[in-house]
C-alpha cells in the first residue's frame, strides 16, 4: 500500500416543563452566541454480533446475513453447510485477507500485511481453524500438533501486487493445494513478488492472469526468469463457478504497468447465494480527497461500465478506508448494507486508516461497519489465532450468509 492513500443530533424532550426547559436552553445558546455541538460519529462497529435487517422487498426464503467477531480458535465456527456461505475478514493488522467459504469451495482474497509484528503464520493458522489443519508445523499456532493431511482451497485471488495483500501468500501455497492462482499480471519488481511467482511456478496450480500468456510461459521479475507451464489468460467479464449458487465475475484487471499497482486491482462482484459482495482490493479514484469529490480511475471505471454489477449488499471497503477511494458517487451506486473495513496501526504519510471522511460516507447511506482495527491499542483477548505479539488477531470478522 502506498503513501496516497460528516452529525447526528437527537432531540428528546422533558415531561415536567419541556417546553419552558427548551425555550431557556435557546435562549442560553442565543445569548453566549455558543458554537453549534461538535459532530458526533456514530460507533462504527457493533459490539461483537449483529444482523442486517432485511430488505423492505426481502423475499420470504431470502438469506439472512449476520456477523460475529472472532479471535481465538474455539471462536471459529465450522465449515457452512450447503446452501450457507461464510466470510472471514481476518484481521492481520494493515492489511487485507478475505476468505470465502462455502460448503463446496474455498477461496481467499489477498492476504497479506504491512506491521513489522505480524507474520504470515496468523493467516495460515486462521485457515488451519476455519478449514482445518493441513501442511506442517509453519501451518498451525505454535505448539499445535503437526497436521496429518493437506486441505484444498479452490481459488487464490491476488488483488494487486503490494505486501499488505500478498506476504502471507507464499506459505498458504506451501500449506494447502491450491487449484487455481489469479493475479492482474503486473509485474512488481519486488522480491515478495518475485518469491510468490516461483512457487507457483513449482506448482500444480493453474496460474491466471489478464495479461498475454507470453509464447515460452516466462516472465522476468527483478531479474530472476521466471517459467509458469500452467499459465491463462483472463478477460474482463469472465465468471467463474465456485460453487452451488456461487459464482464470481471479474470486473477490472488492469496488466500493463500503471503509477501505482492499486490501479491494477482484480475486482471481483461475487454472487453468494441470493446476496452480493464486491470486492475491489486498493481500487481508487485518484489522489487524496473528500468523498465528495468526482469520480476517477478504478472507481470511475467500474461505475461507467459495470454499474449493475457492482450493486452489492457488502463491500469490502476500498484501499483500506482511505479517501483515495470510496467516493460518494461510487457508494451511490454500490449501495452496500454492510461494509468491510480491514486497516491497522502503521501510518502512511502521517495517515492512520481508516479516514474518517470514509467511514461518515458509509454512516451517511446506512450501512454497517465491520473494522479490524477497532482494538488494536489493547486486545482484551490472550490466545488469538497466530499469536498474541502483533497488532493483528483480535478483531476478526465472520459473517455468514445462509437460512
């Protein structure tokens, strides 16, 4: 991730001289000429459970949707059952991991993170518990019993090429076998990057990206050839099946090296059920500004070509809450019932995410908050999943979709 990255007033009255009661209190205000009551932002979080009311138009077998925060493994519930769907917005500090299950599928959007105490482990671990245990002892917390077997996870979507959505990848292809790996096409010249294109390359997995698949299925990153037999190529609109009643579409890939690789996000409108997520990684409109403010790059995009798509009851909130993304008019158009927040403690630029600007935007149309970040500071919780030391852990979101 890079550097670029409004009042609610209630009124009550008095049984016993309410009205003699508000006439002094505007008078008082009139006389001092006092200034109007600062903002108050409302709590952005729900305590640790909660469930989005239904639609006005709900249907009577439409799925409900409800959360709960994790942070230990006993907190995990078991894998869905058919006809349900799970999302787990792991809470890895600053960064983003999004694991989407299903009684028939498994797939994991970005997983990575920026904080010098945050190890891949936390991510592996938190599969271990929501999947169950499968690779070696690197796969499971610390003092847990060596895993017996390997488990699947049928998709691994990389949004873009930053290490706060990438540095756990490598180990969750170590851990588990990996069907199908989606990534821009982008060529980073890092060496997280480099290091995750060769164990794919080692791997049986099919690798797939919107970039042309060169003719000897090799590509050069920071001077390392890299060889990737198993190598297609996606286009713009392509769905992919996931499961029963599961499916993604891809809304924007961008290859070719742009200014900055949030611009090269993989969007994904996800259709679980009869619900809708989008997922849109660091996807922006442009520099830092209000919500207010016209729409450009990525944002812009999606709304001019994919506006039915990218209707959706949950959002995971663009570029970690910055105001680089979510401008008005593309919430407008979103319209989510609940939003996704993953962010941390580490500063960019001076800048702790989320913005506020961002987090009153989503206030302002009604939806719901879900934040990684709300206990950062001091986790009341000892034996979080991956560890205690880290910023990351304590704040894990699962929201299930089902009966």
């Amino acid at each position: 991730m890079t550097a670029t990255d409004r009042h609610q007033f209630a009124v009550g009255t008095w049984e016993d001289g309410g009205v003699l009661r508000s006439v002094v209190v505007v008078a008082f205000a009139a006389l001092c000429a006092c200034a109007p009551p600062a903002p108050v932002h409302p709590r952005a979080v729900p305590p640790s459970a909660g469930e989005l009311p239904p639609p006005p138009d709900a249907k009577p077998d439409a799925l409900r949707v409800t959360w709960t925060r994790v942070a230990t493994a006993a907190d995990v519930p078991p894998p869905p059952p058919p006809g349900t769907f799970r999302l787990h917005l792991i809470d890895v500090g600053t960064g983003l991991a999004l694991f989407v299950q299903g009684s028939d599928f498994a797939m994991l959007y970005d997983a990575g993170t920026n904080d010098r105490d945050e190890k891949p482990r936390r991510v592996a671990a938190y599969l271990a518990a929501a999947l169950g245990p499968s690779g070696d002892e690197d796969c499971v917390d610390v003092g847990a019993a060596k895993p017996t077997t390997r488990r699947a996870i049928d998709h691994v979507v990389l949004s873009h090429p930053h290490l706060d959505h990438a540095s756990a990848l490598e180990l969750v292809l170590h851990c588990y076998d990996v069907a199908h790996v989606w990534d821009s096409g982008r060529v980073h010249p890092t060496v997280f990057y480099r290091e995750l294109l060769a164990t794919v390359a080692k791997l049986p997995a099919t690798y797939h990206t919107a970039a042309s698949v060169p003719a000897d299925h090799t590509v050069m990153v920071k001077d390392l050839a890299i060889t990737i037999p198993n190598w297609q190529r996606f286009s713009e609109g392509d769905e992919v099946r996931l499961g029963e009643r599961a499916k993604f579409m891809i809304l924007h890939a961008e290859p070719k090296a742009t200014g900055d690789p949030n611009e090269n996000s993989v969007v994904l409108a996800l259709v679980l059920g009869d619900k809708r997520v989008l997922l849109v990684g660091d996807a922006e409109s442009g520099p830092r500004k209000d919500p207010t403010y016209p729409l450009g790059d990525v944002e812009e995009f999606l709304v001019d070509h994919h506006a039915a798509d990218i209707r959706a009851d949950i959002l995971q909130v663009g570029h970690h809450g910055s105001i680089t993304s979510s401008r008005r008019d593309f919430l407008e158009v979103v319209k989510p019932s609940l939003a996704l927040v993953s962010s941390g403690p580490k500063t960019y630029g001076g800048k702790t995410l989320p913005d506020r600007e961002v987090l009153d935007e989503l206030a302002r149309i009604g939806a719901t908050i879900l934040r990684t970040d709300e206990r950062d500071g001091a986790c009341p919780v000892s034996g979080r999943i991956g560890g205690d030391k880290g910023p990351g852990g304590c704040d894990t979101w699962v929201i299930t979709i089902g009966p």
